[in-house]
C-alpha cells in the first residue's frame, strides 16, 4: 500500500512538473517576443481578429461575404502600408488572448478603449466614437434606465458594454434586479429581445441603428438613450508592436485626410465623424 501512495505520489510530481515547464515555457516564450514588423512584411499578411456578427462594423452580406466599416477601413490601410489583411473571426470574449499568443496580429472590430483593456493591449489613436443604448421592444415600457428595474438585460460576454456595466453601475446597474443575460453575439441577444425571453440588449448605437434601418422586422424594436459616457475605438496591438501600431496610426491620419473616412462614415453610419 505505501508503495501505491508513493508511486501514485512522484507521478503526481511528475505531472505538475511538467505542466509547469509547459506553462514557464510559454510565458517565456510571450515575454521574449520583439516588434513584428519585419515578419510582417516578409509574410505580407497581417491576421485581423473580428466579431464578423457586428453590424455595421463587421458582418456577412446575404453571399456569406464580409463587409463593414472596420473591414474597408482596414483594408484601405493595410493597402497603403503594403500588407494583406486575413480577417479571422475569433470568439470576442478571448479577443485579448487570441492577440497576446499571436493568433491575431490586431484586433479591429469595433474595440473599445478604455483601461481595464490598455494594461494588456495598446491602441491605435482613436478613429471612431460611438454611444451606448438599450434596444428593446417597440411596445415595451421601457423608455429610459430606471424603467429596466423588474425587467432583463442581456450584454454580449467580453464587450464595451458589459464592462461599463460593471464599471459604472450609477448609469444602469442600479436599477437592475435579475440577472444580466450574457451572450456570444449581439445578434443571439436581439433575437431573443425579439421573442421576449429578455427584455433589452445593452449595445452599441451604430450596432442598433443600422439593425434597425436594414431589418425587415416583424417584430418592432426601439433604442432607448443611456447616460453612459461616449465610447472610442481603436485598433488594438500587442504592446511589444510599436512599428505596426506607429504605422497605422500614421496611415489613419492619411485616410482621414484624403476623405476615405468620412465617405465610409457615410456609407456606414449615415453621417460623417
């Protein structure tokens, strides 16, 4: 029997051993990583991380093709700079991670800014800002925050939106007495707004606008204003990336300078930023 426990014992040492070289390895492996830049170029492809359900920043037509904001904006970049974008849909909720072990090269979707996300990622300059709102049911009595307390609220897992949530509740949370809902995408989260298993979708503004403006509804649907403060997007980096996030930032002022943004702003949101 002592013999069993003992066996039993240095194969358990064995295993956590191992599992902890693995693990020393890989975090090695992350800390020793350099600007990528170079590679980038010899590869001339650079991989996009994107919620191709995020209307209209990202999604698929009626073909299955992508289109969107963030889509011609990073293609129209990434031209000027000589690269190839490979836009890969990734679950959101591991945006961060899929970045950090070089899955994706940048995450351009959308992404916004704010600190919880700058101690893990940097940013490119701000290039678009948005507001977030409730869509709800046409008919629902819900015509501000305070008028979601008794009722269900759904978020999409890793978003803006669920974040300012949890980090600013005086704007919404206080009111709220269920549970928050959590979804993989908004689109899952609206459908069920629509067939009344939720009662609002925190969301962005742009999102729900053009939902609303696109959709043939059976079901009508409203957006409902929030106090919480305007967000921003930016083109997320790993930190060590300087020369690529240097470059895009340059490459977005040219854009923006030579009119490409406002007629994508346009085209996309139905105004010009």
């Amino acid at each position: 029997m002592q013999t069993q426990k003992m066996k039993l014992l240095i194969g358990n040492l064995i295993v956590l051993l191992v599992l902890g070289m693995l693990a020393g390895g890989i975090a090695y492996r992350m800390n020793q990583r350099h600007d990528s830049w170079n590679k980038l170029q010899e590869k001339n492809k650079v991989v996009v991380g994107i919620d191709d359900t995020f209307v209209p920043m990202a999604f698929r037509d009626k073909h299955g093709n992508l289109e969107g904001y963030d889509i011609e904006l990073a293609k129209a970049t990434f031209e000027k700079m000589g690269l190839e974008p490979d836009f890969q849909t990734i679950d959101w909720s591991m945006n961060q991670t899929e970045l950090a072990t070089g899955h994706i090269d940048v995450i351009w979707n959308g992404y916004t800014i704010n600190d919880q996300r700058k101690e893990k990622v940097a940013f490119s300059e701000p290039y678009h800002s948005d507001r977030l709102v409730l869509l709800t049911k046409a008919d629902a009595a819900i015509t501000k925050p305070a008028d979601m307390k008794d009722k269900t609220l759904a978020v999409q897992t890793g978003s803006a939106g669920a974040e300012s949530l949890r980090k600013d509740p005086q704007y919404l949370q206080k009111y709220l007495t269920k549970d928050v809902a959590q979804y993989d995408t908004y689109d899952k989260a609206i459908n069920d707004v629509k067939v009344g298993r939720v009662d609002a979708v925190l969301i962005d503004g742009d999102y729900a606008n053009y939902y609303l403006a696109h959709e043939k509804l059976h079901q009508p649907l409203k957006t409902v204003k929030t106090e919480f403060p305007p967000d921003e997007y930016g083109v997320g980096f790993r930190k060590e990336d300087k020369t690529l996030r240097n470059k895009v930032n340059q490459t977005l002022d040219e854009l923006a300078q030579d009119g490409t943004k406002a007629r994508l702003s346009k085209k996309y949101f139905g105004r010009v930023d």
